[in-house]
C-alpha cells in the first residue's frame, strides 16, 4: 500500500462494496478532473458483468432483497444490448467531465457467460465508470451527475462486476469527499496505479464485509421500490461498514500471524455469535430471540473452548477440546472415509507467516495464514465486531466506549485443508442423507442407498425424484440427475408456495478418490446466485454406510476470511462482554410495547425501584422505543423547541418545569428539585446530580439519577404516548432489598406514560 496520501485522512471513508474495475479515458480536465494528465494512449479490455434482479428490466418496482441477497432470476450481461452500456469520466463531486466514446467493436459480448469486454482508452482509474441503464439508453451530461437510474462501478481493476452494490459504493466514495475539494486537493491522482490500488483494496475489503452481512440477514433490504430509496435506507450501514474498512486500511500491522505461534506467544483467540428466533419458527422482530456466543483459543498446545453459560449468566470455563468432543465431518483419507475431529494441532511456522496444523483425529494438514493484519489500538470494539458477521451478536453486548488497548491485533484469515479435500457433512453424528423429493415437492421418506438409483428417466417432467439440497434458505433448492449420455443435471427452485422453476442446467461428473466413488455437482452461476453462501462452489454426494450422503469439495487454501484476535484483544473483549445486556434480545414487536417495570416504593432503602427480574438494561429500552414506533408507524421525536418553555405533568401531581438553556425545575407538592434537560437523539433526557437522602434505614446517600423519555406514538393534537427509563445510582450500590445483588450500573425500570404536550 501507497502509505503517501492516507485514505482515512483524506476522507475517502464511504466505499460500499463491488469487485470493481474499469479504465482510462482519453482527457480529463486538469481543474474538474482532480489534476490528472491525460493517460498514456493505450486500450485496456476489461471484463464486465452485470448483476440486477429481473423485474428492473421492465420496472422500477422491485425487491432490493433479491438485488443483493438471493438475487433469484437475475438479469445479467445477455439482457442488455451495447447500446445500454456508457463509460464517463467523472469529478470529486460525482459530475461527469467527460462521456468516453466507446466504437460497438470494442463491446464484445461472450453470450455463454453474459461477460462484456469493453475495450477502454487508458489504464485502470478511479475517476472512470463502467455504467448500465437497463431500460435504454444511458443519458449522460458533462457537468451533471451521474443517473439515478443506472448501474455502475468504478474501474480499478481489470474485471468489473457492476451492481446496486457498486453503485452504492462509488456514490459513498464521491458523497465522503468534503464539497469544493478535488482529487488534487487530496493529494489523490486517479490515474496513479498506487492510488488506484489503494482505491481497489478498499472496495474490495468493503465488498466482502457488506457481502458477509448480507448472506447472515445482518442487513435488512427488503421492501425498497427504488434505487434512490434503496441508497438512503442503507446509507447508515454503508457508513458503518466503510468507517471500519477504512480504518483497518490505515491500521494495517503488516505482521504476519505466524507471530502469534512463536515460542512464549499465546496464539489466537475466535468468536461466533448468533441468534435464534423464540419460538424455533417465527421472525427475529417479532417473536424476540436466544442469542449463543463463543470463544476459543488456538495455542502451540492446544486448542480450546468456551461458551455463554446460560445458568451463571456469564461466560463458561475454557477447557481443551480432545477427541471425545470430535464434531467435524467425514474426509476422504487414503484409507477412506474417516471421521474427523475439526479440532487442529499445531504443527509449524512456515517461511511465508503461515502456520501448519493437522486435525487431532485424521491428521489432515490444515493451514492458516493471513491475507490482512490490523492494529486494534484505541479502536472501539463494539464498532469493530459490529462489521463482522460472525460477532455482529457479540457487538451488542459490548460495554459502551470499551475500547483496545496497546498491543491488540486483528487478523482476517485464509484458512483451509492443505489440499482439495473431499468431506460429507457429519457434524451431528448421523450425516446428511440425501433426500428425494416427490412431484409436489415433499421429501420422501426413505433413504437411497446407492448412486445409481439417483438418475431419473431423461424424458421425465417436474420434479418428482429430484435431490433436496442441503441448504437452510426461504426456499428449497432441488437438483434433477437425469439418466442420459450427457449426465445432465437440472436445477429447480421451489418456494414455499407456489411451483418449482428450473433456474438452471448442468451436468454432473463420477470421480475416483482414493478408491472411493463419488458424484461431483459444480453449482452454475444462476444457483450460486440464489444459495449465497448456503452452498459450496461444488457438492458431492458418495456412499457411507450404505446411505448416500452429502458433502462437498473443499478447494486448498479455501478463503473464510474471518477474524481471530491476538491474546491482548481476544481477553479484552472477552472482559467487556457484558451478558446483562442479553435482554434486549428477548424483545420482539409483540411484546415491545408491553414491556414495563413494577417500581416498588419500599425497594432500595425506601428509595423506590425495580426488583431486579423487573430491571432492564438500557438496551431493552432503545430496543422497545425503536419496535413500538415501527408498530405505531410514529416517527415524531423530541425536540428542544418542543419542550423549552413548557411545564409538563408527566406523572400525577408532578410537574417539570422546562427552562431555556437546559435547566429546570420539579415539583411536587413541597418537594421542588433542580434538574438538567436535554434533547439526545428524539429522546429528552432529564438529570439531577449529587442530591442528598436519607433512606428508611436512616442511611444517607448522595444520589444522582436521569429520565429518558422517548415518544412511540402520537395522535397529533398534543397527545403523546411515551416510554422511559429511569436510572439512580443507588440501584448499583446496594440491593432492593436484603440478601439481593445490586443492579448493573446500565439497568434501571421502563415505564409508560401518557401525556400532553401543547404543541408550539
């Protein structure tokens, strides 16, 4: 990396994602252009496809969902013709300086793949955009910004892929740069192949991570009608996950991870993270969720394990794992199929920072290596796991401000079998039997137990005797082997109502490994497509204990692209888990809105509050106020000019007294308090600082305590539904009452309460 001009300090901070690339064109304008000279007169081809969903062709009313999650009956590069295809040259502010002729026979369309070869003036830039307008053709004007109805990506690379994902990122890419500021001004030439390289690797780095979050449902898509209104509902998670890029950019440690395993080094540390709907079928939102977190370490010794303790509410004891805890699936050995134990040994550094292990059951050599290191110091990590889809869960029970310290490393891997390694799925101990389907869809009951019973009659229709794919989606994926010369294979998808369409058409081949016989099925690009990351790029199936199983094809070196953490950041963010926050995940859309606390007056020393099973986090609360404002459909939040000036009864008798400039004054009955307000994200906040009491026991205590109050519904003429949360200090310095624990400092009592509020 060109470490010259730094991206995170010049603001290239909002690159989405897209495998992205492009070319030159013959003149950009030294003053609008950000100061680049006229590139070398040369021609690059470039690859090109095209990724949207197939009822953008002929509307604009459409699923984003399928757009980047299972982009079902996608269009691709046969769909357009070279008239729906531009290239422009465009400024820092995003305005096209220069609409770059393209002659039709440098547009080279492979009609077998759906690739475009467009043949370019110039090298690669970043300036530079490679654009498709579904609907006809491209409209473009030197001084106006590009259109808002196009697919594109910037050319950084020799291959383009172009999707709403690329649009996303290049349109962050411009939006992050301040107004006024050129390229030049940034110290950025879009022609300079460091730059661009810099340019590239962000987006690629972005690309995986939104991808990522994508195939885990971390980010939501659906229910969008527009491209416009698509970018503004993701802007603030393109923001999130380009920040962080960035600065793993900035903080690249450039230390291989072969480190970690040097003698007196403590290895690695892993989490995963997930949720569960509650009960097992219904929505996240709406019935609450079971959240399950782990860890483990990876030493010179051994590797070991740990998860959430559910009954200690806290993290379990980190044993080692030996052969009695073996889950992994079965490998294809020389001497067959063999279980195996998924649990790895070290074995050695190598020269290249990699680091050899082999499975403590087959001993299959096994490597690690990391493509990418970063420097976690002063990082927040809430913000840094919220990014990475395995502890986007984790994330949100990291204590607040928790940052890295001094020392702390990340490392995104590039782990695999040291060879190609065939496996069938055996995790649970009894496999993955492969599963016929009926004509109506239905698996039938009974096993197959040979490979030769899998093909059907080459001339059959539907789907009956088609193999039900192991793949956990909203819809079934079949595949129909077909008993012809061709060993064709046909590939169905089947929703949940509705009929089974074929999406696409291969073949399927026999191979002979290590005496065993097995049927390979390599995944077309339309059934990639739709499984994501459900299914590998090649399944097989083969004969184990007299029942045909699935498995699959595990390339060499195969890319996972997790993160594991050094022994300084894995323990640091293993102290700041803090699991109380676990009951902001219990909360769904049908309980949001009921959810409240039971305040008893003789708690605390007479003070009054919440038993702790009638406690919340904070988290629970923003949780209920985001569920029940969807339910209600309110998006009407606090403001200072909605408040300043008013007295306010927000319960009976008791009255607030807003002033001007954040003081104000409470009163009830005789009692008159001062207190503090103010507006924070639509919640007002009300607080009073070091007050003196004395509790029932005759004990003083100076307390210090805050109101959160939220609106979650309003019916316009000043009536406001609300909800709060009340925090004191004394509730984290003795217990409700003899012999009960004292409360998490972020736990206090949700209420409700109804209230007007003359509106100004």
């Amino acid at each position: 990396m060109n470490n010259t001009h730094s991206l995170a300090a010049t603001a290239v901070a909002a690159i989405l994602l897209s495998g992205c690339s492009g070319g030159g064109s013959n003149s950009a304008p030294e003053t609008i252009g950000g100061g680049s000279a006229p590139p070398p007169p040369t021609t690059t081809a470039f690859e090109v496809t095209l990724d949207a969903p197939d009822n953008l062709l002929t509307s604009q009313q459409w699923h984003w969902s399928d757009a980047l999650l299972a982009r079902a009956y996608a269009i691709d590069g046969n769909d357009i013709e070279a008239e729906n295809i531009a290239v422009a040259v465009v400024d820092s502010a995003g305005n096209v300086v220069e609409v770059v002729d393209i002659p039709s026979e440098s547009l080279v369309r492979d009609d077998a793949t759906g690739t475009w070869t467009v043949e370019i003036p110039g090298d690669p830039r970043f300036d530079c955009v490679v654009l498709f307008d579904l609907d006809g053709v491209p409209t473009l004007t030197v001084g106006q910004p590009l259109p808002d109805d196009a697919i594109y990506a910037p050319t950084t690379a020799v291959s383009i892929n172009a999707d709403i994902a690329s649009t996303a990122a290049y349109q962050q890419f411009l939006e992050s740069i301040e107004e006024g500021l050129s390229f030049a001004d940034l110290g950025l030439d879009p022609t300079n192949a460091a730059d661009v390289e810099q340019v590239e690797a962000l987006v690629n780095e972005v690309q995986q991570q939104f991808t990522n979050l994508l195939s885990d449902n971390g980010i939501n898509l659906s229910g969008y009608s527009s491209v416009a209104e698509l970018m503004v509902a993701i802007d603030g998670v393109v923001d999130e996950v380009v920040e962080q890029a960035v600065a793993d950019m900035d903080g690249s440690a450039e230390i291989s991870i072969g480190a970690e395993f040097a003698d007196g080094q403590n290895g690695l540390v892993y989490f995963d993270s997930y949720l569960e709907a509650l009960p097992a079928a219904g929505d996240l939102d709406e019935v609450g969720s079971a959240p399950t977190f782990d860890y483990g370490t990876l030493t010179r010794t051994a590797e070991s394990f740990a998860e959430y303790d559910y009954q200690q509410d806290q993290w379990g004891e980190l044993a080692e794992l030996t052969s009695a805890d073996a889950e992994g699936p079965l490998l294809l050995t020389d001497s067959g199929w063999q279980r195996s134990a998924d649990i790895f040994q070290f074995s050695a550094v190598n020269d290249d920072g990699s680091v050899n292990f082999k499975d403590l059951l087959t001993e299959t050599p096994y490597v690690i290596r990391s493509d990418f290191s970063v420097n976690l110091a002063g990082r927040d990590m809430a913000d840094f796991l919220a990014t990475r889809p395995s502890t986007q869960t984790l994330a949100s029970i990291i204590e607040d401000n928790a940052s890295f310290g001094d020392g702390a490393l990340a490392y995104r891997l590039n782990d695999g079998y040291s060879s190609d390694t065939y496996l069938l799925y055996f995790d649970d101990g009894s496999g993955e039997a492969v599963q016929r389907v009926d004509a109506s869809g239905d698996p039938e009951a009974q096993s197959v137990a040979t490979l030769a019973s899998l093909p059907v009659a080459a001339d059959s229709d539907g789907i009956a005797g088609a193999l039900l794919l192991p793949a956990e989606l909203d819809y079934d994926l079949l595949v129909k082997l077909l008993d012809d010369d061709g060993l064709t294979a046909q590939w169905y998808k089947l929703p949940q109502q509705g009929e089974a369409t074929m999406v696409a058409a291969g073949s399927y081949a026999e191979v002979t490994v290590a005496e065993q016989t097995l049927w390979s099925l390599t995944l077309p690009a339309a059934l990639a497509d739709l499984a994501g990351a459900a299914l590998p790029a090649t399944l097989i199936v083969a004969v184990y204990d007299d029942v045909v199983h699935w498995g699959e094809l595990s390339p060499a070196g195969m890319n996972d692209r997790s993160w594991v953490y050094n022994a300084s950041a894995g323990d640091a963010l293993i102290n700041a888990a803090n699991f109380v926050y676990n009951d902001q995940f219990a909360i769904g859309i049908d309980n949001a809105c009921q959810i409240e606390g039971n305040y008893e007056d003789e708690a605390y020393d007479g003070l009054g509050g919440p038993r702790p099973e009638d406690a919340h986090s904070f988290r629970a609360f923003q949780r209920v106020v985001t569920l029940c404002q969807s339910k209600s459909g309110s998006d009407l939040k606090f403001t200072t000019e909605l408040v300043s000036g008013q007295t306010i009864e927000l319960f009976d008798g008791e009255a607030y007294t807003f002033n001007a400039g954040g003081s104000g004054t409470f009163v009830d009955g005789d009692e008159n308090v001062p207190f503090n307000w103010q507006v924070d994200d639509g919640m007002l906040v009300v607080s009073v600082t070091d007050i003196a009491v004395t509790g029932t026991s005759g004990t003083e205590y100076t307390i210090s305590d805050s109101e959160h109050f939220a609106v979650v519904a309003s019916d316009g003429q000043g009536g406001f539904d609300l909800r709060g949360f009340y925090r004191m200090s004394v509730f984290s310095e003795i217990g409700a009452y003899e012999g009960i624990l004292p409360l998490d400092p972020s736990q206090g009592e949700i209420f409700q309460l109804q209230v007007t509020i003359p509106l100004p």
